[in-house]
C-alpha cells in the first residue's frame, strides 16, 4: 500500500507558475513510477505526466510540453511536479499516481497507476 498527499496547488494568474508536490508513504516509494493526472469539472482524467523510478526517465502530455516538468527525491519520497506559463485551460485538480512498472511500458491511461492521491486544485485567472 502507498498513500499519496498532494500539496501546493492554488490560484495563479495566466502566465505565472506553480510547484506541486506529492509526499509518499508506506511501501517503498523508490520501485514505483509516479505520475500526474489532472481533471478539468464535466472532463475525463487526463495523463500530465510521468517519471521512472529513478528519475532517468520523464513522459509529458503534449499539452504541457516545455511547460511543466516532473521530477521526484527518493530521499525524500516526493515528487513534484514544476508548472510554468500557466494557460486558462490548465485549472483542474491535479492527482499524483503510482504505479507498479517502468513508464516506458505505459499508454499513459489511469489504469496504469495503482494507486492516487486525494488531488490538490489548480485555479488560472486570466
């Protein structure tokens, strides 16, 4: 079992940036790869993004490529989660995953990861 809490989410003006966290806890944090999801109100879980669980290896959503980066401590069993130039169609909640195997064999779906956080809310005023 892994328990996930995401932090730092907020209100930010378009254009602005955020630095989302997620501290894990319970099995060991640094066999898993972590993952970000976001959902908009009325919309599907959406794939952010993805890092192995070394940290050697990141996947980005093409929506946010070039403006978000993930990145994780297994010191501290924590990822983040870097959000720069935020648009009016980024807000939604933002869900940390984790999930059992290497990115590299993911679609990149919500099946993929095991287990989820509670999500943190991410506000863009324009």
């Amino acid at each position: 079992q892994v328990q996930l809490v995401e932090s730092g989410g907020g209100l930010v003006q378009a254009g602005g940036s955020l630095r989302l966290s997620c501290a894990a806890s319970g099995r060991t944090f640094s066999s898993y790869a972590m993952g970000w999801f976001r959902q908009a109100p009325g919309k599907e879980r959406e794939f952010v993004a993805a890092i192995s669980w070394s940290g050697g290896s990141t996947y980005d959503a093409d929506s946010v490529k070039g403006r978000f980066t993930i990145s994780r401590d297994n010191a501290k069993n924590t990822v983040y989660l870097q959000m720069n130039s935020l648009k009016p169609e980024d807000p939604a909640v933002y869900y940390c995953a984790a999930g059992p195997y290497d990115p590299e064999y993911y679609s990149f779906g919500t099946y993929d990861f095991e287990y989820w956080g509670q999500g943190t809310q991410v506000t863009v005023s324009s």
